[in-house]
C-alpha cells in the first residue's frame, strides 16, 4: 500500500511539507542501511530543522539588505597586507553584538570598508541575529518618508531594536537638519542596548566637519565612539585595481592589432 495519498496532505497540514523534498531519498537510505524506525525519522526531522534554519537565514539577508556575496571568504586581504586580518577574524566572532559594541571602520574609497561591513553582516545573520545595511542617503530617506507618514516614532523604534544596524558611508555628504537630530536620536537609542557599524571615508578627526550642529555632532560622536572598536583601512583601492586589470587585455589586443 503506497501511503503517500494520504501522508502528502496530511504534512502540508502539519506544515511539514519540506518533509516531501527529502522523503523518497531518505526512504531508499533507510531501506539500503536497515536503518530503525527512529533512526528514519530522526533523520527527516534533522533536514526539517535544516531546511527551516536555511529559510529563516535567506529571509533575515534579504530583509536585511545583504548580499549574500559579501562574506569574509571572498574578501582579499592579500590585496592590502597592512589590513589588521586578526582584528576582523575577532570581529567575526560577533561578540561585539553581545557586547551592544559599536564598530567604526575608516578608510579611504575602495579600500574594502563596505564589503567588510557586509561580510560582518552575513556573518551576523548566520548567526541568528536581526540585521539592516543601509547607506546614509537611505537611511535619512527612510526617515524623511516616516516623519511625512506621521510613523517617524515606529519607525525609530523599529531601527533601534535591530540586533546590528550598518550605516554606510556616514559623512560622504554633509547632514542637513533635521539629518543630524534623527542621527543623534538614533545613536542614542541604540547606545548600549545595540550594535552599529559604521563606514566613513571620513578620519574619525573630520567627522565632527559633516554635522551642521558641532554640539549635536559632539554629543552623537561621543556615543559611536564610546567602547568602539576601530578598524583603520588604508593602501590601494580595489576598484582602481580591477579596472586596470580589465583594461590591460584590450590594450593589449588593439596593439596586437596594430601591430598585425
């Protein structure tokens, strides 16, 4: 009797339906390694929770605005050897989330600080942890649409509970009021209850430069800085790197050209 009729259904009920993607292969593992009825059912439940863990993590990196191509292993850090890689490997660990640490890294375009905040990210959501990566001309965004919604206070709130906030290029443009007060506001609920990362092309000593408010702009450094931990990036761009790389091969080609 083929029990699959009434089993199929009966899952999907369950809200088990995953079950079906691996049950005709489990089945035949079963049978070929005379395995005990629990040991068969340990085995689907064990790819349930997998499968379910693998969701959870592909929806936490989407609504966190990741890309899941980010990660520490794709990162070249023999492109810049001065790059402090212990200081990120400890960073990995994400203790600094469990700590409500902030993470300020610094450094000039190309250099790495996105991708890094990102790998740190990844890593983070891998862990089971809420994240959101934005950029400073989203971030305010988000904000200016909230305030005009009359929903700034939720979505505030919302931005304060997230378990790791990365803010990218903080400073590339300089705040405008109301900018540097929902900065301030936002720094300030999260300062010691949880983790923000924050990249700048900005030297922590010019950082003061991008608030129109120098007292504000004190008083919101003061915070990121507090307990930070700091990663310093310098050398070469990548970028200009591998647009040089790309170049080379056509270079070469018109002067074969030419030279044909």
């Amino acid at each position: 009797m083929n029990p699959m009729p009434q089993l199929a259904p009966a899952l999907r009920q369950l809200r088990l339906s995953g079950v079906l993607d691996s049950l005709e292969v489990r089945t035949k593992q079963a049978i070929n390694e005379q395995l005990s009825h629990m040991e068969f059912l340990a085995m689907l439940l064990q790819d349930e929770v997998a499968r379910r863990e693998q969701k959870k993590l592909a929806m936490r990196i989407r609504r966190g605005n990741i890309r899941p191509d980010k990660t520490l292993e794709t990162f070249d850090f023999s492109f810049n050897p001065g790059l402090n890689r212990s200081q990120i490997q400890d960073l990995a660990t994400c203790r600094f989330i469990e700590e409500h640490a902030p993470v300020v890294i610094v450094g000039p375009c190309g250099t790495g600080k996105s991708h890094i905040a990102q790998a740190l990210a990844n890593v983070a959501a891998r862990n089971g942890y809420d994240v959101l990566f934005t950029n400073q001309t989203r971030l305010f965004g988000l904000l200016q649409e909230a305030r005009a919604t009359n929903t700034f206070e939720r979505k505030l709130a919302w931005l304060a509970k997230i378990d790791l906030l990365i803010i990218d290029d903080l400073g590339i443009k300089p705040l405008r009021t109301p900018q540097d007060e929902d900065l301030h506001e936002l720094i300030a609920e999260r300062y010691e209850r949880r983790s923000t990362i924050i990249t700048s092309n900005l030297d922590l000593s010019e950082w003061p430069q991008a608030f129109p408010n120098k007292l504000l702009g004190a008083a919101t450094m003061d915070r990121i800085r507090h307990g930070a931990y700091v990663l310093i990036l310098e050398g070469s761009s990548y970028r200009a790197a591998r647009t040089t790389i790309e170049r080379k091969p056509r270079n070469q080609g018109k002067k074969e050209e030419l030279a044909g």
